[in-house]
C-alpha cells in the first residue's frame, strides 16, 4: 500500500469502529433498560404452572 492508501485505510477502519462503538452503546442501554424492566418478574420467580385447555379437554375425555 502506498502512503495516501494507508491513510484513507486508517480513516475507513476509524469510521468503522466508531459506528461499531456507538452500536454497542445503543445495545448495552437496552440491555440495562430490559434488565430494569424484568428485574421485578425476576424477583417473583417463575408463575404457577397451569393447565392449558387442550389438556383439560384430554384429561376429561371430552367428546
């Protein structure tokens, strides 16, 4: 590569990592904002299970 091309190589890879960074920035505030929107279902553990209706209808041999 010739000076000027490892130059304008450079510059192509600065604007890459710099999209790259302002990317991931984007992607760790809504990765926090879901964690602060989950954190309380967390806490709660998982909810009851229960009996859908297909399997009512199989266990009470509904015609």
């Amino acid at each position: 590569l010739k000076y000027g091309d490892q130059l304008e190589e450079v510059k192509r890879l600065q604007t890459q990592l710099h999209f790259r960074d302002e990317q991931i920035q984007k992607l760790v505030k809504q990765s926090t904002m879901l964690q602060i929107e989950l954190g309380p279902y967390a806490e709660l553990g998982p909810p009851p299970k229960t009996i859908g209706p297909s399997l009512k209808a199989k266990k009470l041999k509904l015609p």
